[in-house]
C-alpha cells in the first residue's frame, strides 16, 4: 500500500510543512466558521468599497448620473436629515438583531447543549442577515460623512443617495427574512439537520478508500520486543489532538529505518509528558532518535478545542448529547431523541459503505512503518448507540425505534466486528428491558422488534 515517498527527498522537509500547514490551515478555517463576526466585516468592508466607489464614479463622470433619481430628488441639507435618522434605525436594527441571536444562542445551549453553540453560530444565512444590516450602518456612515463635507454650491449626488436609501428599504425585508431564519434556527429538528450534514462531510472527508479491509491486520506485524527497547513517544503540550500528519511520521521513520506505534487519535485529551507510544529501531538519547522525536511531535496538532479535522466522533458527540439532553427528565422530548436517531442512521449507513483506515500506514516500498489507533464504525456505533439506549431506558417509543433502525443498518453492515457490536446492543436493550418490564406496555412488541434484528444481524434471537 504505497502511501508516501521518501523523506530522504530534497523536498521532504517543505512537503511535510506544508502538509502541516494545510492542517493548521483548516483548523482555522473552521474555527473562523464558527465565528460570527467575519463575514459581517466583509459585508461591511463590502459597503463601504461599493459606497465610496459610488460616489467617486458620481463625482468623476457627472455626464453619466445627469439624470434625476427618482427615489430622492431633493437638496443635500434633506439628505443629512433623511440619512441621519435612518443610521440611527439601522443601528437599532442591528442591534435587535444581535439581541435576537443571543436569545437563539441561550435557547440552544439550554435546551441543545452548550457545545452546540458553535453550530449554531456556523449558519451561514445567519451571518449574511447581521452582514446586511451592519453593511447598511457603514453606507449611511459613508453617506453621511460624504454630505457634511460638501460645500453648498456643489452638486447633490442623488445616485449615491438613492443606492443608501435602496439599502435600507432592502434591510426591511431582511429584516423578515431574519426573524423566520432565526425562529426556525432554534429548532431542534434544523439543528439536528445541520449537526448530521457535517457528520456526512466529514464521513466523505475521513473515510476514503485507504488501508485495508482485513480485520486481523492489526499489531501482527510489530516485533516482541517493541516496548522493551522502543524509545517512549510523549506529548508536547497538553490538549486536544486535533490532527496527526500520519504520512509525515511514515516518511520521517522510513528515512530511519524506523518503526512507530502510536496509541492515541484525534480527539483525544493528552496531557503534557503522557506516553502516547513507541519508536522501534532507534536508540533513546542519540541524535537520530531526538531527530525523529521532533518530526513526529511536530506532525501532531494539539489545541484546546476538538475539530473534525479527524475526529470522526467530533459531530457524533453532538448529535448523542442533543437525544441525551432530550431523553433527561428535565426536557423528556421522545421525538427530537427520535430524530437524533434517524438522522444518526443514515449517516451510519453512509460509513458502512466506505473504507476507514485500519491503522497500519506503509512506506512506498510496502514495509509497515507505522500503527495507528483509529476510530472504527464499530467504535462509533458502541459510543452513540450505547449512550442513547442507556438515556431512553424505560422509553419504549426511543427503544422500539432503535431496534427498527438497527435492523435496517444490519443490510448496511459489512463487517463482522460492526454486526457484533449491533448485536450486542440490541441485547443490552432487552436486558434494560427486564429491569424495567413493571412499568412497559408493549414489551412484547419490542421483544418481537429485537428477535426480528438479531435475525437480520444473523444472530440467534432473543430467547
């Protein structure tokens, strides 16, 4: 399975930064994602660039504005009044909607949860809606300081007006438009949507067809004595890893004749000095193996945050924590834990058709050079899953409908090590089921539910 070349090339050194550098890159684009200020200050930058140039063009080529605008046609001292009072309304204007927002982003982190702010505050539309109205501030701004600095006698730039006035009559429309955007932002089932639609990007991103499906190829390969006289990988700093430059440490151990085991992924808490795995084939304390040290700590990206640079479970996390808020005796919302469900299921379904890499990463000339610990769907599975059944405990209507869902992603399941792990919940239900069998209704019916899914999963029934 050749992945990488070698690191001994001339140009290893600039690709490997660059590699590291594009990873970097997009942990910053999505944390400027999730920020709400950027793209109202490219709308405002927008405005005041379109403004300007508006009035610049009006004065420079007078033969070509000569005719009369029909949305203003007065005198420049009517304008100041006019564009006075609407920058005024156009800073209450964005100022309710900012008020609006954070009464959505309250909403969300009480009812979601807080870390689903952050999604939340990526909706796009979102922003385009406060852009458009902080851009309308910055025009009347311009506007504004454009007629306190012309003389009397000159002439009154009417298209200029009319463009800040035709603005601002716009900004009540989207003003609407924001309002239904914002209420309907607030809903768990648009939430939920979003959360799922970046759990796909990020499947189609991750899971692509490397590696291998053989499922006993794990640690076979590595020699008896790989901790024994290994030299210990720790970690730099403590943090979130949020990305490992896996075909960076293949070239740098290849270029040593190395071998490297690392037991940690993205996603995962370290802390500072904490063995994270091994190095074979160098000795501890030489230059070389300093050298590789270095290479390898720098390929890992550690931050305060989790990203889904990697982390598969980074969107699965969220979509679990809004069924477990739901599912709490505090909310008791059945139907979003419900949703939660389907929309997890389908994403299910779009993994189990895709290749994630086992872990084990090769040079160019096929020799194993590194082991990885990797994130499975059947990890996934058990973490979700698992969390949900345990919340919806005495929830027949929750409970019935995983068990539907696991009998369809059983015709979705390839692996074995996947179909275990559905078997495994699906019988947990029924054992939860036993502890709370005073208070069900229909236990038969989920009893029934559960037989038909350990059928599909090829397994013995519940009996």
């Amino acid at each position: 399975m050749g992945m990488t070349s070698p690191s001994n090339s001339p140009l290893s050194f600039p690709i490997n930064l660059g590699r590291q550098t594009l990873a970097r890159l997009f942990n910053s684009l999505m944390a400027l994602q999730a920020n709400l200020w950027l793209v109202p200050a490219l709308y405002c930058i927008g405005f005041f660039i379109v403004t300007a140039g508006l009035y610049t063009a009006e004065i420079a080529y007078p033969e070509i504005f000569h005719k009369p605008i029909t949305l203003f046609q007065g005198e420049a001292a009517d304008a100041k009044t006019v564009v006075a009072t609407l920058l005024s309304a156009m800073i209450t204007m964005a100022t309710l909607s900012i008020s609006i927002t954070i009464v959505v982003l309250s909403l969300a982190a009480s009812q979601l949860g807080p870390r689903l702010i952050k999604s939340v505050m990526s909706d796009r539309r979102t922003k385009d809606f406060i852009g458009m109205f902080f851009g309308a501030i910055v025009a009347c701004f311009v506007l504004t300081v454009i007629l306190h600095s012309r003389q009397p006698d000159q002439p009154v730039p009417q298209t200029t007006i009319a463009f800040v006035f035709l603005v601002v009559f716009v900004n009540l429309f989207v003003l609407l438009g924001f309002v239904h955007h914002i209420a309907q932002s607030c809903m768990a089932d648009s939430v939920i949507y979003r959360v799922s639609r970046e759990l796909n990007h990020t499947i189609d991103r991750l899971a692509e067809d490397e590696g291998t499906e053989d499922e006993s190829e794990e640690l076979a390969d590595l020699p008896s004595d790989f901790e024994k006289s290994g030299v210990p990988l720790e970690l730099r700093q403590s943090g979130y890893i949020q990305h490992i430059g896996y075909k960076t440490v293949v070239e740098r151990a290849a270029a040593a004749d190395a071998l490297v085991r690392i037991d940690v992924s993205a996603g995962y808490y370290g802390i500072a000095g904490e063995r994270v795995g091994w190095i074979h084939g160098v000795k501890d304390g030489t230059d070389e193996a300093r050298t590789l040290l270095d290479a390898i700590g720098g390929a890992i990206t550690i931050d305060t945050t989790r990203t889904p640079t990697q982390d598969l479970e980074y969107s699965v996390r969220h979509l679990v924590e809004i069924a477990v808020r739901a599912l709490s005796p505090g909310i008791n919302d059945n139907y979003t834990a419900i949703q939660v469900v389907d929309q997890f299921s389908a994403s299910l379904a779009a993994m189990f058709s895709k290749t994630v890499p086992n872990g084990r990463y090769c040079d160019e000339d096929g020799v194993a050079r590194l082991w990885a610990v990797t994130t499975g769907p059947e990890d996934i599975v058990f973490n979700a899953f698992d969390r949900i059944r345990l919340a919806a405990a005495g929830k027949p209507d929750v409970t019935a409908h995983m068990l539907a869902k696991i009998k369809v992603l059983s015709s979705f399941a390839r692996r074995d090590a996947v179909r275990s792990v559905l078997r495994d919940q699906v019988k947990a239900i029924m054992q939860d089921m036993e502890c709370c069998s005073a208070t069900i209704v229909d236990e038969a019916e989920i009893k029934s539910l559960a037989d038909e899914a350990m059928k599909s999963l090829h397994g013995k029934g519940t009996e």
